[in-house]
C-alpha cells in the first residue's frame, strides 16, 4: 500500500511539473515552474517518510519510487502535450526540445504559422478578400449617393427660392431687403418712382464729387485745419438736401434736415456737430452703444428708423420727424472708434420714406464715407 501511495503521488506531482513547463513558455516561467514543482517533491517525501513509512519498509525504496514516478509523469506529460500538439495541422512543426527549453523564437514562429493558416482558412472558407473588396464598393457608391443626396438638396432649394419668388410675383408681393434682414413689399408707386431715385442719386453723387474736388484742391493751404473739414460736411449736408430731396438752403420750413454728430469720447455719446437745416431745434445726444447709432457700428450699414423702431432711441423728437436714415462713418476713426455718424430726417414719410429705403438698398453711404475719408485724410489726418 506505501509503495501504491508513493506511486500515486510522484506520478501526480510530474504530470503537474509536465504540465507546468509546458504552459509557462518563457524561460523564467519554465524555471519558476520547475523550482516549484522540485520543492513540491521535497515537501512530499519528507511528509512521506514522517507519516506514511510502514514498519518494516527501506526507506530509500520509497524516496526512489517517488523519484522515478515523478520523473516518469513529468517526461509522460510533455510528450502527451507535445504530440498533441504535433497532431494538428499546422506547417511548421514544434519539437520536445523546443517546449522544455523555452525556445521562444520557435514558439513564436508555430503561432504566427498558426495564425497565417487561419488566415487562408478564413479567407478560403469565407472569401474575405472578396468581401473587403465589397465593402470598399458600398463606400464608394455610399459616398456617391451622399454626394447625389447633396446635389438634390442644393438644388430643391434653389427650387424652393425659385417657386417661391414665382408665388411672389404672381400676387404681386415683390420684397426688397434692408439693413439687418428686414424684407419690405415693394408697391407698384415704388416701381414708377425708381427712375426719380436713380436720377437723383445720380445728381447727388456728381454734386458730392464736385465739393470734394474743390475740398481737396485746398488741401494744401488748409491741412490740419478741422474748421475746414466742418465747412465741407456742411456742404456735403447741403448737397443731400439739394438733389436727394429737392430742399434748397437752409429755412425754417425745411422738410428734411441732414446732420452729423461726433463722438465725445468723455461720455461716448455722438453728440451734434454740423446740422443743416431746422437750425432751431437741437439733436439729443445718443449713447455709442444704444439705438441705430450702435446697429450701424454693428452692421456697417445705414438704417432707417420706420423698418429699425425696435432697436431705435427714443429722442423724443417723433412728433417732428416722422423718419429718419442714420449711419455711422465705420473708416474715420480716432482710438479705434468711429468719429462721424449722418443723419437723414424727413418731416413727411409718406413723401420721403421710400426714397430713405432706396437709399438703404442701394447702400449710397458707402460712396459717401470715400468721399469723406479722402477729405478727412486730407484735411485732419
């Protein structure tokens, strides 16, 4: 029974050390395992000999059956692992040696051999090649379609503009935008009074081109002299009157009344500076950053009052000027701020107020602060 049970465990014991230096490929691991399973043999045969050696047993017998029967489970192990392994059906083959003595580079080699025929297996079983190369002709038709989709959707809406100006049209309601997204019906009077308009600002552009010539021929004699400079935005003021609005010189009955503030740049209000026309009446200073003074910083755009009411400022001056076209001179600028601002003031909108709109439309400010620039720079600068 002694020999049975020593028989037992040394075969259990290398079947487990087998096992072990099989598992752990790297060198370390195979060490590490080794050492632990030799201990193991130790520990056992002294357990052995203390509690388990009949009376009457040699008990060297027992230690070189534990021994033998170690070693025998031990080489039984990794040849039974080893084979195993040597049945599939890989290419390259693994040898005893190569498993016992870690060697790594063979490991290595019998798993990427390993995984290249996975690889012809899949590729063989499931056509992968095929399959990638499908995939790669559902990007390219998802990334033409995409493109299409793009296409149909640019010109739906090219079609949805086009049906709808058509619907605009045909009911008569045709739109001009203004300053700050402001869409307004353009009425059939607006159409008969466009050749006036245009006339107009043709006369008022010659008129402003005529006054700055005759500025700038000055310019040598009057450099650095701002009184000079004043003189001509009151001309320019009295241009606007004059062949915009029909209003000839300065009167008490004026109609409509051009003014241009300055910034104070103490309190930051624009604040009047020339006005011509209404002499009597004073303009309310108004903050840098409040009403169409601050929209038109904003925007670069002139803006006129009736189409603007809500981001107005109210300068209690509504029962005397019905409308009014305000623009702040972006480009004149001292300590990065806008220096000039013009104002347009009409007594009677229904007279006036379409042609402030055409004036917005048409964007004439910006002729307007060329012609300033060129003097100011000339004059003050």
């Amino acid at each position: 029974m002694d020999f049975i049970t020593f028989t037992l465990v040394g075969l259990f014991t290398g079947a487990m050390g087998g096992w072990a230096a099989f598992a752990f490929g790297t060198k370390t691991g195979k060490v590490i395992a080794g050492s632990a399973s030799l201990g193991a043999v130790a520990l056992e045969t002294d357990s052995a000999l203390q509690g388990f050696i009949s009376y009457g047993h040699d008990s060297g017998e027992l230690v070189l059956v534990l021994t033998g029967t170690y070693v025998l489970g031990f080489i039984a192990t990794l040849a039974l692992l080893t084979q195993l392994l040597l049945q599939q059906d890989s290419k390259y083959r693994i040898t005893l040696i190569d498993v016992v003595f870690g060697n790594n580079k063979a490991l290595d080699a019998y798993h990427e051999a390993k995984r290249l025929e996975l690889d012809r297996l899949l590729e063989r079983e499931l056509n992968v090649q095929a399959l990638q190369q499908e995939r790669q002709a559902l990007a390219v038709r998802k990334q033409q379609l995409d493109d299409q989709q793009q296409v149909l959707r640019q010109e739906l809406a090219e079609a949805t503009a086009v049906l709808q100006a058509r619907d605009e049209f045909v009911s008569g309601q045709l739109f001009i935008t203004l300053a700050r997204k402001h869409k307004l019906p353009i009425k059939p009077l607006f159409f008969e009074l466009l050749p006036r308009y245009v006339h107009k600002a043709c006369l008022f552009h010659h008129g402003l081109q005529t006054e700055t010539a005759r500025y700038l021929a000055d310019a040598r004699t009057s450099a650095g002299n701002r009184d000079v400079f004043d003189a001509y935005l009151m001309s320019v003021a009295g241009c606007i009157k004059q062949h915009l609005f029909d209003q000839a010189g300065p009167s008490g009955n004026d109609e409509v009344r051009v003014h241009f503030r300055k910034l104070d740049r103490q309190d930051r209000h624009y604040k009047a500076h020339i006005v011509h026309g209404q002499q009597g009446g004073q303009l309310t200073p108004i903050p840098a950053d409040a009403g169409l003074i601050k929209a038109s910083r904003e925007s670069g755009r002139s803006l006129v009052h009736s189409v603007n009411k809500k981001a107005a400022f109210n300068t209690g001056s509504g029962h005397r000027w019905q409308d009014y076209l305000t623009y702040v001179v972006e480009h004149i600028v001292e300590d990065g701020e806008p220096v000039y601002s013009v104002g347009i003031s009409v007594r009677h909108g229904a007279v006036h107020t379409s042609l402030l709109y055409f004036l917005s439309f048409t964007q004439w400010e910006h002729g307007l602060q060329q012609a300033l620039m060129k003097v100011h720079g000339a004059l003050c600068v």
